[in-house]
C-alpha cells in the first residue's frame, strides 16, 4: 500500500452508505481496511466503495467467530461501523469490550440520528436526517415540496466527512494521551455544522425562511440553472459583483443591469430576462463563451459527459475499471502517492490471508472453516 495514510489499520463492519465512503477514501490514501462481511462469495467487483479494502467472512454468532473478529479488532488502529446503536454491544463487539481488547482503539460510530436521542433506536435515511436540520426546507421551488439532494447532504457531508474527521482526530489526540476513544458521528449533526454561513445570514437578517428567496437557493436570478435552446442547462453563478458585470457583457445585457443585482424587488424581471436570453442557444455554445471567463458559468453535464469533459480529464479525475467509470483518489499530495485500488471480487476472498496475517497457521485456518465460522 502507499499513501499517507499507510500505517493505518482498520476494522470496517459491512453495511451501507456512509461508512463504506469513509473506509473506501481511507483506503484510497493507503490505509489497510479490512471488512468484517456476513457472507462469502457476494460479487463486489463493481462496488467502487469496496476497492482498496480486503475482506473476511465471519459468523459473528459463533463464539469463536467473536474471537477472531476480537482478535483483527485488537491489532487495528480504528474500527468503523454504521449500525444502530446497541447491534455491536449484541453482537458481542460494543466500545467497552473491544476498547479493553485494544485500549488504544479509535471506536468510530456511524449513525443518522446519533447514539442517543428520542429518535436514535428509529429507521431512517438520509432525506429524514436532513429534514429535521433545516437544510432541507431551504431546498427546492417556492410553493413545493423540498427536493431531495440525492443522498450527498446527510449520509456523505454530513455523515462520511465527519466520521472521517472524527477517527482522524482521535488519533492525533491518541499520539499524546496514548489512549484510544469512541466517536459518536451523528448526520443530524454534521448538517448543521456545515450551515454556520446560513445560521449567520439568519442572526443578521439577510436570508429568509421562504424558498427561492435567497441568494444561493435558487431565488436569486445570478445562482440557479437556465434551460438552453437545446433543453441542456446552463449554471449561473455570478454573485460578486464582477463577476455578474462579466455575465452581463457576455450575455450581450445592458451593463447597467448591474445595478438592480441585489434589488430583489427586480428578481423576477431578471429571471425571466436571463431565461430568455439564456434560451436563444444551446448549451455547448453557451460554454464555449463563458470558458476561461470570471463570468462563473459552467455547463451542466449528466454523469458520461462528466467524465468526459475538458478540464476533468487533464486532472485525471475519473477513472475506468471493471466497466465502472469513478473517480481517482482525493485529495492529492505533493509528496505521498496515492493510487487506484481495485475492489475484492468477492466477499471473503481474503479469509485466509487475514487470518495468516493476524498469527492464525493453517490448520487452525481449516478448523475455522470446517466448524462454520468462515462462512
């Protein structure tokens, strides 16, 4: 492996959604993640959250399924897990046990609502961890339902980066005290620590309760999507006052339109100005104006276009293997080199390997097997 993160060690439970991104972009920097899975034989070769990481199938159920699993546990540096709370403590792996197996262990827990509250013990995706922060009420049209931002919000920003940042810390913190530690990541949390910028304009008065009636929700005419002549879309992003005059020349607009910018008693006149105008050519050519400007528009590319587009690949930032288009390893490094891992073909392909790796000979390996614990 290399990476800055090389020397890591961890343990993920098998699960879904933001835990598997968290230990995916570990791997990706090089740390050795090993996935606790349920079952062997499970086809994961497309599965870009997997790749980086080795797996070994066990039977938790089993005593000396536990064992094994406590024994992988006691040699890592983190362990992350995505479950409800109380699953690992009846699962035999809650913090106290591991963290006694492993007193320098970093317990990083994953969860929607968090491990205690009202609502901890509830069901949930990421759309009702959103809905109760006040981010999603400030998403979507005046007058209609908020709109879903795909699943990016609450599981990966408010969930993955967080725990990311969480079990980080915890080991800085652990090179001083020597001592491990349990992280309650929690999405409802993560969400409103990304608002500070809302939070104020709220203290201050400058954003308001009401969708479509901000600067940066689609309410102002300067940041929100404008249909093409080809029915592709344009962003518009011009919210410094440059950066809109800059808009307005290329547009060919009259400039002193600059001036009722932040008037939002003229927004509409703007929209349905910019709407027309923006209407008049297809996308492609639009972005053929814009490029290179300060005028801070880009086209709006569904997932091929992606990545196929220009300035994505002179930044390598896409990748093709197993026919599955993904993005390379972020963030980049001067000096430590990431690469791009392959995901395990299937679950427990590695069963062996760990178990040689953790001090386990091969006759104990063939026990293990014969009696139902590698499944």
């Amino acid at each position: 492996m290399s990476g800055p993160l090389s020397s890591l060690k961890i343990i993920e439970m098998v699960g879904l959604g933001p835990c598997p991104l968290a230990g995916q972009l570990l791997a990706d920097l090089g740390a050795e993640v090993v996935v606790i899975d349920r079952k062997s034989a499970l086809d994961i070769s497309t599965e870009v959250n997997r790749r980086g990481k080795k797996s070994i199938a066990l039977n938790l159920k089993d005593q000396k399924g536990l064992e094994v699993a406590l024994k992988l546990i006691s040699k890592a540096d983190l362990l992350i897990e995505g479950f409800r709370p109380g699953v690992m403590e009846r699962l035999g792996l809650g913090p106290n046990v591991c963290l006694s197996a492993n007193p320098k262990l970093i317990y990083g827990r994953m969860t929607g609502w968090g491990q205690v509250g009202p609502l901890s013990h509830s069901a949930g995706h990421d759309l009702n961890y959103l809905a109760i922060t006040g981010a999603l009420h400030a998403m979507g049209k005046e007058g209609e339902p908020p709109v879903p931002p795909l699943n990016l919000v609450a599981d990966y920003g408010g969930g993955s980066m967080f725990l990311i940042m969480g079990v980080l810390s915890a080991l800085i913190e652990r090179g001083i005290s020597g001592k491990g530690q349990v992280i309650d990541a929690a999405m409802i949390d993560g969400v409103p620590a990304m608002m500070g910028m809302i939070h104020s304009m709220l203290a201050q008065g400058t954003w308001t309760n009401n969708r479509e009636d901000n600067f940066v929700d689609g309410g102002a005419p300067y940041y929100r999507c404008y249909t093409c002549a080809d029915g592709k879309y344009l962003s518009i992003g011009c919210i410094e006052p440059q950066f809109f005059a800059e808009f307005l020349k290329l547009v060919n607009l009259d400039a002193d339109l600059a001036k009722l910018q932040n008037d939002k008693s003229q927004w509409s006149m703007l929209h349905l100005l910019f709407e027309q105008t923006i209407a008049k050519k297809p996308r492609d050519k639009w972005a053929n104006i814009f490029e290179g400007s300060d005028a801070c528009v880009a086209p709006v590319l569904d997932f091929n276009e992606a990545a196929k587009y220009p300035h994505n690949l002179q930044r390598n930032a896409f990748a093709t293997q197993n026919s599955v288009t993904q993005t390379t390893p972020v963030p980049r490094f001067s000096r430590s080199v990431t690469t791009l891992n392959a995901p395990s073909d299937k679950t427990g392909c590695d069963n062996i390997q760990i178990l040689k790796d953790i001090g386990f000979n091969e006759s104990e390996i063939k026990k293990l097997a014969s009696a139902g614990v590698l499944l």
